[in-house]
C-alpha cells in the first residue's frame, strides 16, 4: 500500500484518481491529516498505515509569496521532508520526493542533467534544494522526482489561469523568454506509480530523476496552445502576445531555461513523458467541459 502525503494538491488528487484507474492501493493523507513538519504526526501515519512505500507530494508551491514568506517555505519544503525521510528510513520504507527545475539557475543552454550543479536563484527553488538534500541525508532508500510546468484538472496552475483568462480579454500578453516542459498531472501520476514497485523491488535504483512531458516550450507557447484547444469550444479566441521577462516583473526570479533531460528515468525504469501538447490539449478540453457543466447546473 501507498501512503501518500499532500493528498489534497493538485499532484496529489491526481494520484488518487490515477491509483484507483490502476486498482493500487493507496492512502492520501491532508495537510490537515498529517502536517509533515509534525514529527508525531508523521509518525503516527506511518504506524497507523503501515506501507510499503511513501509518497511525498506536499510542499509550499507559492513561488512568488515565499520571497517574503521564507520561513514557511523552509519548513514545508526543506525541514518537511528531512522529517518524512527520517521516518521512513526508521520503518524502513522507500520514499519518493517531488522536487522542482527551480533548483537551477536556469543559464545552461541546454537541458539540464541530473548531475548539473543545482545554483536556486529564488527563495522558493533553495527550499526546494534543501528539501532534496535533507530526504538523501535521512534515507538511502529514496527516489528524488524534479519535474517542471505542472498542471492539470485539479487545484490551480498556469493552463487553468490562461482559460480563465482567454474567457474575459481579448489580448493574454504572456512571457516568451522562458523555456521549460509543461508536465501535466495525470502524465506525472502514472510515473509514479510505475516507479513505485520498481523501487520496492530494485537495487541500486535510488536517486534523483527527472520527469517531465515530452518537448520543450515557453510560456507564451504553452498559452499559445491552451489558447488554441479552448477555442472550439468557447468561441474565444484572444491574441496571445509574446512579451519579455522584463514586461512582466515578478517578485521571484525565474529560470530562463527550465528544460529538464528525462533519459536516465527512461533507461532506468522505462518512463518517458508523453508529448506536452497531446496532455494540454486533453486537458484543456476537460477543463473547460466542467467549466460548461457547472454553469448548466447553477442555471
């Protein structure tokens, strides 16, 4: 059984779902349930659960917010998982850890390797660094995921904002200079559950991977098609303008290059992300179908 943590996130809604399609058994635990910055919490749910292998898919996400909030996003995303690691190390149960591309600076030309020299340059990028270091120092049995631009159905994240959008203005001015791989949740659920038994059964497969959708983009991409697939079915089509990083100032800093190499988690464990734009199309259109669907029901 699988005991998950940050079961009420967008990655860990998607877990639920995708477990249940694959019939595996699985736990999802709250924020609310089980905090992991609670050592006895923490351990209470893996007492009480007793699995076989843990997932955490918990963390602070607000990128922007933690420049001020630097506290919180160290406790949630580095201290968190040096408690989830350690326990999981005592009751000898492997752990997979979701991290993120943040942890790059984002100048390499090309995409980014496992072994590259991780360099944040944000507040919430060093959390998530020092949450990857604290799972390795706690436990050799672990899987280390980075992955980038995720999205999906639940909770909120870049696609879902661009159909919010595209439904108001008739202009979306979004920044071109950015480059990474949209990874959606249900692609990145299904890696995960694949990797799991591999991971209870394997040696010498512990580590660090990374795992996004297939191809690379920018942001103004990824809109340009969010913005395509909705089209049909809201008859809106507004003007998707390329801007710079510099048009669009934010509090964090973001990488430039965000584009993650996912070959070892394919030679390892047979894992490849599926194309990027087969997911956003897909999902876009379920999105905005439930969008429809709730409109129906509250009229």
């Amino acid at each position: 059984m699988i005991l998950l943590f940050g079961g009420d996130g967008q990655l860990g809604r998607e877990m639920v779902r995708a477990s249940a399609a694959r019939a595996v058994p699985l736990a999802a635990l709250s924020r609310a349930q089980a905090d992991i910055t609670d050592r006895a919490a923490v351990g209470d749910a893996i007492e009480r659960h007793d699995p076989s292998l843990v997932v955490n898919a918990a963390g602070y996400t607000k990128v922007d917010l933690a420049e001020t909030e630097a506290d919180a996003a160290h406790r949630a995303n580095a201290v968190g998982p040096g408690i989830l690691a350690a326990a999981c190390a005592g009751a000898g149960v492997p752990l997979i850890h979701i991290s993120t591309d943040y942890v790059f600076d984002g100048e390499k030309p090309g995409p980014y390797v496992e072994g590259d020299k991780i360099a944040p340059i944000n507040v919430y990028g060093a959390s998530k660094a020092a949450g990857e270091q604290a799972v390795r120092d706690a436990t050799p049995l672990h899987a280390i995921i980075r992955t980038s631009w995720i999205y999906g159905e639940f909770g909120q994240n870049f696609l879902k904002t661009m159909i919010q959008l595209a439904a108001k203005n008739d202009e979306l001015r979004v920044v071109a200079d950015q480059r990474g791989c949209p990874t959606s949740t249900p692609d990145l659920a299904d890696a995960i559950l694949t990797i799991a038994p591999q991971l209870l059964g394997g040696k010498g497969v512990s580590g660090t991977y990374h795992f996004t959708g297939s191809g690379a983009t920018t942001w103004h991409g990824f809109a340009s098609r969010i913005v395509a697939a909705q089209a049909p079915l809201t008859g809106r089509a507004p003007r998707v303008t390329p801007i710079t990083t510099a048009e669009f100032p934010r509090p964090a800093r973001r990488p430039a290059n965000s584009e993650l190499d996912c070959s070892l988690i394919a030679r390892v464990f047979g894992v490849r992300g599926r194309p990027w734009t087969e997911d956003a199309d897909a999902i876009t259109r379920a999105v905005v179908g439930a969008n429809f669907a709730r409109e129906s029901h509250v009229a």
